[in-house]
C-alpha cells in the first residue's frame, strides 16, 4: 500500500462512486483544511467535483503533486494561472461522455428535421394536421471545434447521408472519413453560410467565448438550427435570443447555457423555437461510473509510469 500514490480528491458531495476508491491511498473532502496532513504526501488530485477556488487552495498547500485529474472535461472551471505555470500534468475526462453528446446532437437534428414540436402540438390539439417533413440525407453540418466530441457527432451525421464540415485550427494531415471538408478559423462565416445544422463542441477558451454571435447568426441561412453540446459561452446567448426571436435562424437545440442554471427571467424559456436540456445530455444512468472508472484507469497508468491519456496543454486549454 505504501508503494500506491496518495490522492486528495476533491469532492463537493457525497457521491456513492467515491466508494470505488477503496483500493487506493486517499483523502476526500470539500474544504482545505481537510488536506492539511495529507498535502505534503500527496502525488496527485483528483478534482472530482467542487470550486475551482478549492481545486487552486490544495494545490498550492502540495508540493508533490504531480498529476492533477478533472472528472469533466470543460477546463475553465479548473485551470489557474499556478497551475498553468507549473510542470504538473493535467489530465481530463474528454471521451467519457462523447457518445452520449453525439447522440443527443442527433436527437436535436431530427427534432428540427421532423418538426416535432408541431406534431406534439398538435396531438396535445387533438389536431389531424398533416405537413412535409425534411429529410437529412443530403444536408450540411459544421461542427465548430472538432475535437472528440465533434468526431463523435461527425460520426453520427455522417452515418445518416449528411455532408458534415469542420471547423480546426490545424487539420489533420490524413484524411478523415466522416469530414467533407476542414475550415481554419478564419472561414467560420464561409462554413456557417453552407449549413443547415451548426453543432457548437469547441472548449471555452479566451479564443471561443462569444465565437457564435451577432455576425455569425447573420451569416447562416434563415433554415439554419444551432446546437450547443460545448460549453455554454462559446455561444453568445443574448445575440441567440436576437436571432431566434426574428427568426434569423430557425432554431437552437441547447444543452449549455451562459448562466446555469438558466434564471427564471431569462428570456430563452419562452421561444417556441429553443429546445432547452438542463446540462443533462450526458447524464447517462452510469455516467459517473464511467468517469470513475476512467480515473481508475489513469490512476494505474499513473503509478506504473506509463503514459497518461487526454494530458491538456495547460496553455491553449484543451
């Protein structure tokens, strides 16, 4: 046992997955002084759930940390300018959750595509309302920010006859079989312009907050749907509420907000043409198993002094 790196994890609730870590050396709570003892031991963190205040108080208080582990895959409530600077590897859970968020993003296409709020409507009506329907084969979608989570979601719309763009800041050398065509940054407008369905999976950094805004909405057709399996402030909320009450754009499939959770005022609530998931897209019934299981797992590689996976550059965020 002796032999086991020691980890302070960080949590803010009593969640029954803690229990998985009986195997291993390890401190849990949701204060500073309940690492007092243990910082000067310790090899890692994990920051299970909590502040990112409390995540910056433990580190500085470890001397010997060595790998920081992020249960979620967003970084801005994580990173810390100490942090950044310093050589400690930081690691996080993209990829755990991906497959859950591609297909919720499928759902959102197929939820505009089919105009299922009219058909719910109308059954609420009592009404016998026939209508034509879209069909996806054949239309676009970009994906800003082509990371893991928008591979996934390329995969999903690619197996259903969809064109699928994306936006990278360096494309890869190979081809990739789910992608028709790569935009750098600077082609944002010149990708939204061709799409019907425009899937936000970016991380929040300096260079994405706000990147969906005013001129992007008016550079996408009026059919156009946006939807948002990211972070929340990638997407400029109040210029969506614009472009979605004039109908500069049909639609928003939303899963992440600017403010969470949403205020009652908030004028999203009302538009007919939001869908609104409480940041629950990913919330599969073993989603947090399967984020403990994949710390387990770093933990082995860890202390075998193998190379860990999904190690972010502190620098650029992701």
């Amino acid at each position: 046992m002796s032999n086991q790196p020691l980890v302070l994890v960080l949590a803010a609730e009593p969640d029954e997955q803690l229990h998985m870590l009986h195997d291993l050396p390890h401190v849990v709570g949701n204060s500073p002084s309940t690492f007092v003892e243990a910082a000067e031991e310790a090899s890692a963190i994990f920051h299970w759930s909590g502040s990112r205040d409390l995540l910056r108080s433990v580190f500085l208080a470890s001397p010997n940390v060595r790998w920081v582990h992020s249960r979620s895959a967003g970084l801005d409530n994580v990173l810390f300018p100490e942090l950044v600077a310093s050589p400690v590897s930081l690691t996080n859970g993209s990829g755990v959750f991906s497959q859950a968020l591609g297909e919720f993003a499928l759902a959102m296409v197929l939820y505009f595509a089919k105009n299922f709020p009219r058909m719910i409507r109308n059954q609420r009506a009592r009404r016998w309302e026939q209508f034509d329907v879209d069909a996806i084969a054949g239309q676009s979608a970009g994906i800003v920010g082509y990371g893991d989570i928008g591979r996934t979601v390329a995969a999903r719309l690619h197996a259903m006859g969809m064109k699928v763009l994306a936006l990278k800041r360096h494309p890869p050398a190979t081809p990739d079989p789910f992608i028709d065509r790569y935009f750098r940054p600077d082609e944002l407008l010149e990708m939204l312009a061709d799409c019907d369905y425009v899937v936000a999976s970016a991380p929040l950094t300096p260079e994405t907050r706000h990147m969906l805004s005013d001129a992007q909405f008016a550079a996408m057709k009026p059919s156009a749907v946006v939807i948002n399996v990211g972070r929340g402030p990638v997407v400029d909320q109040a210029a969506l509420v614009r472009a979605l009450r004039e109908r500069k754009i049909c639609g928003a499939g939303l899963d992440v907000f600017e403010q969470e959770p949403i205020p009652e005022n908030d004028p999203i609530w009302s538009l007919e043409n939001a869908f609104i998931s409480p940041h629950c897209a990913d919330h599969t019934h073993d989603w947090l198993d399967q984020a403990m299981r994949f710390f387990l797992s770093q933990y082995q590689r860890f202390q075998n002094g193998e190379p860990l996976e999904n190690i972010v550059n502190k620098t650029l965020g992701y």
